[in-house]
C-alpha cells in the first residue's frame, strides 16, 4: 500500500484489492454512458451488489439521459459494503481528447461524493481495461486530477484507488513514485 497526505486534509491511498469489498462510503464504477453493467468493474459491482443497482442506473438514463463524463450517476450500494456506487464513464482510447475525458471522470466523481457528503471514496483504475488506456498514463492523469479537486474545500477525507491485477498496480505504482515523491 502506498499512502499520501494532502495540505488540504485528505488522504490518498493505493492498494490492492477488489472494490466491490471496500468499505468506503462510495465507489467507483467504470461505467458506459447508457449504465448498461455487463463485463469489468460494473460487472462485478451487478453481480455482487444486486439488481437493484440495474434497475436504478436504468431510471438514471430514463430520467436524466446517458452520462457524460463530467457528469456521473449515482445510485445506492445494493447488497455491497459501500452506501453509494458513482458511475462515471471514463474515455475510450483513440477517442480524443481522452486525457481531458479521465480527469472530468474523476473530478466529477469527486463532485458527486461532496453532493452526497460522503468523506470516502474508492476509484477503480478507470479506463485501463477495456478501453484500453494506458496504465502509467492515466494513472498520472488520476493523480493530477485528485490534487487539482482538492485545492477547493471538499468534505472527503479518504481516497483509495482499489487496483486488482499485478500489471496495473505496477503501473500506478510507477506514476505515485513521478506523482507524489518529493523532487530533489
């Protein structure tokens, strides 16, 4: 686990782990624009949160149309650990513009979490899967974004980026140790 404070008051961290276990107020769905939970991270957040989490994201899209990046859903937990799953759609490689895309996914996440005052949150590696964004990159886009957010006043207190697979932690580790090791 890697673990950082900000001047602000938060706290970030990096783990291994699986996110539909975490315990944090709210998590982090990589989700499509049309809340249709198939295959990854919004696969498994269905499979063990319920198909209440359906049945919500798809009133989401009734009622408001599909998501944007900037824009996140949210609905209830279901049957996961967590009160809130945040549904931010994050870019698709050789789209464009997708380094822009990453960082309006992940600061308006942060903005629903402040909405729903929660003081934590667990992000998933958004967009590595896939579509197909590169690891070091966007995680060094996450980072920025995280510290660009709380130069504002937030609510939040703990973030924790939830990584599964070994090519991914090894990735973000990378860009924590460019990101967040002080510059000589």
């Amino acid at each position: 686990m890697q673990e950082t404070g900000l001047p602000s008051g938060q706290t970030i961290q990096l783990v291994r782990g699986d996110i539909t276990a975490e315990t944090t107020d709210a998590i982090v769905n990589a989700a499509n624009a049309h809340l249709q939970h198939g295959a990854g991270v919004a696969g498994a957040i269905l499979r063990l949160g319920g198909p209440a989490i359906q049945r919500e994201s798809d009133a989401w899209v009734k009622t408001h149309g599909p998501v944007s990046h900037a824009a996140p859903a949210w609905t209830k937990g279901g049957a996961l650990p967590c009160r809130f799953v945040i549904h931010a759609v994050g870019p698709v490689w050789g789209d464009g513009e997708e380094d822009a895309k990453l960082s309006a996914a992940i600061t308006g996440s942060l903005r629903v979490a402040d909405e729903l005052k929660v003081a934590s949150i667990a992000f998933p590696a958004i967009s590595t899967g896939i579509f197909g964004f590169p690891k070091e990159r966007a995680a060094g886009v996450m980072f920025a974004a995280l510290q660009d957010y709380f130069g504002k006043p937030s609510g939040l207190r703990l973030v924790r980026l939830v990584l599964y697979d070994p090519a991914t932690i090894t990735a973000f580790e990378k860009a924590w140790h460019d990101h967040f090791s002080p510059k000589h």
